[in-house]
C-alpha cells in the first residue's frame, strides 16, 4: 500500500522543514536538502532524524 497523496502533501523533513521526495518502491521519504532518508515500517512513515540515514 502506498502512502495518502493529502499525508505526503503536509510532511516535511523533522530537521530542516524542507519538501520530501516519496520512493514508493524503497519504502522511503527523503529529504534533498539534508540527504537523509527516513524508512516507512508498514505504512508509517517513521520521522525521528535518530531514525533517518544518510545518502
């Protein structure tokens, strides 16, 4: 399942606020600007930067 288009309207990176890119098939909302990938577990995305790894 993917995630709601009006959920990923309203999210923004936790550190810098900045838009995140939705990779469906990685299961990962990335932010560009900061070059950290946050994991969605069961279609939860999870926003906690402890949690989120660089690229």
């Amino acid at each position: 399942m993917s995630l709601s288009p009006r959920l990923l309207e309203i999210l923004v990176c936790p550190k810098c606020k900045g838009d995140l890119e939705y990779k469906e098939t990685e299961q990962l909302l990335v932010c560009n600007k900061c070059r950290l990938k946050y994991p969605i577990r069961e279609d939860i995305p999870i926003m906690l930067i402890d949690e989120a790894t660089p690229f």
